[in-house]
C-alpha cells in the first residue's frame, strides 16, 4: 500500500471506527512552527520545551552513566554494569527523603491513629457497588465502600492492630496475605479462628518485620472471587538502593457479569469484566511520571482463575522482588512483560526515559476487552470476508465500527452487554480526569479491560498536566511529545470528537 493509501486506509478507518465523532477538524495555522507540517488538524504547541533536557536544580543525580541516559532510550555498554538498563540508577528523589509514598490510582488508603503503641486501622468487609466504567455499577464484596478495599501502608517494624467489624450478610475471615504472623491472626478460616458473625467485632493485632508487597483479603473463596482484597504495603526501615520517584501499585482481577445483571457470578469459570484497582480500561487512571525518574511499579493478581502477563511498552525494567521479598540486585532480571499469577506479586524498576503514553496492559486478548466481543479486523463484519479483504491490500475495505447488523454480531454471544456503549456524559466524565489531559482522541478504544497508560511527561508537560489547571486541547500532549522527541513528519492527528 502507498503512503497516501495507508494514509487514506487510516484515517477513513479511524473517522468511521470512531462512532460521534467528526471527520471536520478546524485547520490549524502556524504548523510550520509547530514542526507538524503534514497534518492540518495538529493541535497547537504546549508546555515550554527547554534547551535542553537535564537533571532539575537540587538533584545532583547523573544524566548518564556508563552509556544509560535517563533521558532517551539506551542500554549502557556493559551487560555486568551496575547501570546498564539502568538497572542501579536512582531516581531525583534523595534517599535521605525516605521511601515515596505508595500510590494506587482509584484507590484511597486506609486511615490510622496510634493506640497503645499500635497503628490502629478499621477495616469493614461489606457488598458495595463499584463502577468498573462510568454508568456501569457492579455489585461486589468489598472493604469501606472500595472494591479492592482501601490501601494499608506500613513501615517495617510497625505493630499494627486491624479492628475488622464484619458487616457482611454472611460470616467472613481476614487474612494478611504474605505475613509471618502468630497463627491466631492469619485469619485462615476455621484452621484458625471462629467466623465473624455479621455484625461482629474481631481485632487482629501483630508486628510486621518483613517488607514488601501483601495484600489482605477474605479466606472465603467466593468472598475473593467477589473481589474481597486490598493492597497491604510495607515500606523498608532501611530504604531500598537506588531510591525510586514514583511506587505505584495494580490490582488485577476478573469477574463474571451475565447480559442484564450486576452481580458478578462468583462460580463462573470464565470472566467477562476485567478491572484494574476496581476499574476497567479506559477508566483506570493512567499512572503519570516525569522524564527520567525511577519508577517502581507493584503488580498483584487477585484474578480468581486466570494469570496475566503484564506487559509495558516503550522501556524495559527490571523485576526487583515478587510476593516473597526483595530479590537480591545480582539476580534482577530485565523484562518487558511478567507472567504474574494468581495469588502472586511482581515489582519491578524502571528509568522513565522514553516519553510517551505508553499502554501497560494485560496481553491475554480475552482480558483486553470486557466481554470480548469489540475487535477490529475483518472477521466478525458482513460483507468484509477476509479472503477479499486479503486480496488486494490496496482495495481493502475500510472498516465499518458503526455498523450495527447481524453481520457485526459475534456468533453465540450477548450482543447488549453492559458497557459496550458510552453516552457523552460517560465519555465527560472519563475525558475530565487530570491524567488524561491532552492524551489523542480516540485513545480509549485502544485502552479496555485489564489496560492501563503510562504517562511519561518531560516536566514542564507534567506541570501542565498534573498540576496546572490550564485547559488542553484534546491530543496537545502528545503532539507535542512527538514534536519534541518523535518523527513529526509523519505525525496523524486523530479525529476531533463531537461535543468535546
Ligand atoms: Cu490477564
């Protein structure tokens, strides 16, 4: 196919895949500054590009070390440095300012007081509604209205007491996934403790001297596959070496929802609605950092049945520790994509040197969409055979994602499932968040299930996402990431969308 062709295939593909939006953008003028020359619909420059990027004032880290650059793609010269992959080189922030703060997109963190030389935390098990997408409430089991439950974040050392107050309609257990505790509190069902009654009070209380990534959750197993589990961190009293910017933590799980219900069916042995921190691609948050800091990432699989071989794009990073500890750096492994299985934790660290909106997904294709049925190929449209879509690569019809006739429809599969169509509120409320700001229209029919973005902003674009409150025209962003480190001759600006 010729340039122009691929061109033509593209942007009919994406106007007519793309239902409510316009194929009618408002030219731009001025694109010769922008250094977007070919696209008329480019969005206007944003941020204050520098001369040059380097290390902000007051870090006194290194731009490069043994041939890795926190700032462009690279692996250094030698496999057996400390640096290569940047697998020792350390973040902007000083060790000496402790561990950064662990953070859950979608999820709060549990509150607590100091009582009797305890952090004490109350945690609720109860049903709650949790909205996997805007519009789309799910009825699961949970903690303190959250499904996963709020956040316990620790310091190794600490002596914590966890007052749980069940107020389920059924008897349920609490148990500290990972810790190395009396026997009395690990909650392991009647092995070793009686039930909490509904209505009832139990309190858990022990010393934590490990660090790590746990988790907490019901020892009822219908209770887990409700969704029954919250992230249990515990920060080192000895910091970790190199110090990390950014810890962010994801929560995978599945759930079966039948056509017309909003009970997830715990017993099902396939999964239709797929959720990261309790939302579903694109309504998880996009996890956003800045240009060459070190991020640490905790992936844990609360999934009932089903493992995930999480995959970033755009870096690679090394896998520091799992569900068990810290793994020693002589034996960290680079990767891309870590299998992490249920029950199991992955942590890995990464320099944050590639800017981009990177997609951080789940690769098994059943757990990249809700309820599998929205693909983008000619198999599952009338009229669109692939043998004549094969054909002739330069005929090939353009694909129809509006079409909504029995050619469309999925042989023997519920074609009205919740949240297969957005109305323009849903689409409001998922363009109204911070983390999205001047990410391309469209962004989100790339982004479902267990998918998530990683954001990596040059600063003065993190300020102007995060932390400014000036309006950014949809796809700005990242226009002018391509600008500044792309090829923006060939940059394509997605089509505008109606109404936003
Ligand atoms: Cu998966």
């Amino acid at each position: 196919m010729s340039t122009e062709d691929r061109r033509k295939f593209l942007k009919v593909g994406t106007i007519a895949a793309a239902a409510g939006l316009t194929g009618k953008a408002t030219a731009q003028e001025g694109n010769a500054d922008l250094n977007l020359p070919n696209d008329p619909d480019a969005p206007p420059p944003v941020g204050n590009a520098p001369a040059e990027t380097n290390v902000p004032a007051g870090s006194n880290v290194q731009a490069e070390i043994d041939g890795f650059s926190r700032f462009k793609p690279t692996r250094g010269n030698d496999p057996e440095s400390d640096y290569y992959l940047g697998k020792k080189m350390p973040g902007f922030r000083p060790a000496s300012a402790g561990p950064a703060p662990f953070e859950a997109p979608d999820l709060d963190k549990l509150p607590w007081k100091m009582v009797n030389g305890a952090k004490e935390f109350h945690l609720v098990p109860q049903a709650v509604r949790r909205e996997f997408l805007p519009g789309y409430f799910i009825d699961v089991y949970g903690y303190n209205g959250s499904m996963p439950g709020p956040t316990i974040e620790i310091t190794q050392g600490d002596r914590v007491r966890i007052v749980v107050t069940n107020e389920l309609p059924e008897d349920t257990f609490l148990h500290w996934h990972g810790l190395e505790l009396p026997v009395q509190y690990d909650g392991s069902a009647t092995l070793t403790q009686n039930p909490i009654k509904p209505g009832e009070t139990m309190v858990y209380e022990f010393d934590v001297h490990e660090d790590g990534t746990f988790y907490y959750h019901s020892h009822v197993a219908m209770q887990e596959a409700f969704g029954q589990v919250g992230f249990f961190i515990v920060h080192p009293k000895k910091a970790y070496d190199p110090p990390v910017d950014r810890d962010f933590g994801l929560m995978f799980q599945n759930f079966h929802v039948d056509p017309t219900q909003t009970i997830s069916d715990s017993w099902a042995m396939d999964w239709n609605w797929h959720t990261i921190n309790g939302r579903s691609g694109p309504y998880t948050t996009p996890l956003v950092c800045k240009h060459g800091e070190r991020v640490r990432v905790r992936l844990v699989n609360f999934a009932p049945m089903q493992h995930h071989p999480i995959h970033l794009h755009g870096h690679t990073y090394w896998e520091t520790g799992h569900e068990g500890a810290r793994t020693p750096s002589s034996a960290w492994i680079p990767r891309n994509t870590s299998l992490v299985g249920v029950a199991q934790a992955t942590n890995f660290e990464f320099i944050a040197n590639n800017p981009g909106d990177w997609i951080f997904h789940c690769h098994m294709v059943h757990h990249m969409m809700n309820h599998m049925t929205r693909q983008v190929g000619p198999r599952i449209r009338k009229g669109v055979n692939v043998d004549r879509y094969l054909q002739n690569t330069s005929t090939r019809p353009a694909v129809d994602f509006t079409r909504n006739d029995p050619g469309f429809a999925t042989p023997g599969y519920p074609q009205k499932m919740q949240g297969m169509e957005r109305t323009m509120p849903q689409m409001k409320t998922l363009w109204n968040r911070r983390e999205v700001k001047g990410m391309r229209a469209n962004y989100m029919m790339a982004v479902k299930g267990l998918m998530t973005v990683m954001r990596v902003l040059p600063d003065d674009l993190y300020q102007l996402v995060m932390e400014s409150d000036e309006a950014v025209e949809i796809g700005a962003v990242f226009a002018e990431i391509v600008r500044r480190f792309g090829d923006p001759e060939a940059y394509e600006a997605a089509p505008k969308m109606m109404g936003m």
